[in-house]
C-alpha cells in the first residue's frame, strides 16, 4: 500500500496590519540611506559641528632614538669636561716646579709681529735675583692688596663698576694672579667665555702655586715691550743692567709701563709715565717698602 502523503504546511498568513519578515527588513534597508542623508544635509547646516579630518604628521620622532642620543652626549660632555680638569690641574702643578718656557701671549705677539719676525727676548730669574724695590714697585703700581686677597680683589672691582655706574670709563681691575692666569695660560681675547677660564685658572694658581711664586711667575713672563717679556730682560735693554741691581726710581719707571708696555717706553718716559712714577714711588713709602714683601711669606 502506498504511504499516505503529508499535507503541506502552509506559511502563516500575516494577521490583518501587520507586515511579514522580509518586508520589515526592507524597510530598514530603505531607512539608512534617508539616514545618512539628513546626517550630511545637518552638515551642510552647521559645518563646524564635526571635527576635520586629522592630518597624517610629516616628521616623525623617533623618542627612543632621541633619548639613546642624549644619553652619549652626555657621556661624551662629562668626559671631555673631567678631561679638562685633568690636564688643566696637571698643567698647573707642573708650572708650580717648572718655568714655564714659553706662554700663549708670547706666541701670539711673535706669530702676529711685523715683517714675519718671531721674537721672544726674555731670561729667567729666581724671585731672589731681583731686587726687593723693583717686586714692591710693581705690587705698588698693579696690586696693592696682593697678599691679602684670593686672586680677586672684590672692594677694587666694586669700585670700578661705581665708577662706571658714575659715568667714568670702564677701567679694569684685575690682579696679578689673575694677569699671571692669563699670560701663562690663555691667549688674549675679549669674551666672557675667555674670562671664565681666566677665573678658573687663577684658583688653580692661588691654590697650588702661593704668593712668591705668582709673583715670580708674574714678573719673568710680563710684558715690557716688543718682544721684551721679564723684569731681567726689561731692565738689562733699558738700564743697562740686571733687575738686582734696580734702583727705585728705575723699578717705578718700569712699573708705570706696565698699562700699556707696547706704547710706553721706559727709555724715554713721557710726562703720564714721570706722574705714574712719582705716585708709585709715593706707595712704595705708603706699603712700608720690604715690610710689604713680608707678608708674601
């Protein structure tokens, strides 16, 4: 016997008002375009209401890169710096045991001499080989308050910024260990980097060096003319003589050169020179003469 058939099912019909399935589905898909079109059309309504689009940024920085490069700088920064405190200490205490055998100020008056000439015209003498007027004079006329300060007189550099807080030209103030700083160890510029390192160096000599050795120091590499460094030098080409064997007037004549020892000649001294060698003279007998040198020791 054949088996009976099943009878099909039949979809549901959809109740009076209500829409089947897909055409629900239908409408949604119908709704989103009117969507996205009222959106843009409330766009065009208020244009600064959404945000511009984000541009793509034309440099990138790569920070890790950046942070690995600041870390061997500044490794190579500190090691060039303790290299410099290095040398320059060691350099420093060399000279307290040495003479030094040429400066930077040397070079650079002979390198930029007339006609090509290279000179340097010097001689060393031991601070005893020169006579006890001659280091007063000179203390007298550059720095009178020597042995009392630490390479910076504060009351001389006071009064020269009254001064030209006053309306005066501005005059320097340096001391002899700050000039012994300069001549033996730096070339002459005008720069308060050059200043800096001036300063430096004259802590390195008041702390290694002391007293009579900044001022031996200072009077064998002074310049006293042309190609003329020392005291010995200076008083055997223009008195004929060693710096033993000065006299006071001749040690205030060469004193009062010292300003300015390119344009002031000792051998025939100009009426500034014969003022600034009385009043030397003068300060001499002020400082008590050797009693001064006493407190070098």
């Amino acid at each position: 016997m054949p088996k009976p058939r099943r009878p099909r099912r039949r979809k549901p019909k959809a109740a009076d008002g209500a829409e089947s399935v897909p055409a629900k589905a239908k409408a949604k898909a119908k709704a989103k375009p009117r969507a996205k079109k009222k959106a843009a059309a409330k766009r065009k309504a208020h244009p600064s209401a959404p945000s511009p689009p984000r541009r793509k940024a034309l440099i990138t920085v790569d920070w890790g890169r950046v942070r690995v490069w600041g870390v061997r700088l500044a490794k190579v920064s500190a090691g060039l710096l303790l290299a410099f405190l290095l040398l320059s200490n060691a350099w420093v205490i060399a000279y307290r045991y040495i003479d030094p055998p040429i400066t930077p100020l040397m070079w650079q008056r002979a390198l930029g001499g007339q006609d090509g000439r290279f000179v340097i015209d010097r001689q060393w003498v031991s601070l005893d080989a020169i006579a006890p007027i001659a280091q007063v004079a000179v203390l007298a006329a550059e720095d009178q308050r020597f042995p009392d300060h630490r390479g910076f007189d504060m009351r001389e550099l006071q009064a020269a910024v009254n001064a030209y807080r006053e309306g005066q030209s501005l005059r320097g103030a340096s001391t002899i260990s700050q000039q012994t700083a300069k001549n033996a160890f730096l070339f002459h510029t005008r720069s308060f980097g050059r200043k800096g390192v001036e300063a430096y160096f004259t802590a390195l000599i008041e702390f290694y060096w002391g007293k009579e050795r900044i001022l031996e120091v200072y009077l064998n590499i002074a310049e006293w003319g042309d190609g003329i460094y020392g005291i010995e030098r200076a008083a055997q080409v223009y008195y004929g003589k060693s710096a033993a064997e000065l006299t006071a007037p001749e040690a205030a004549l060469l004193a009062s050169a010292l300003p300015n020892p390119l344009a002031r000649n000792p051998a025939a001294p100009n009426e500034t020179m014969r003022r600034r060698q009385a009043w030397i003279l003068q300060q001499v007998h002020n400082l008590g003469y050797e009693r001064f040198l006493e407190k070098l020791r």
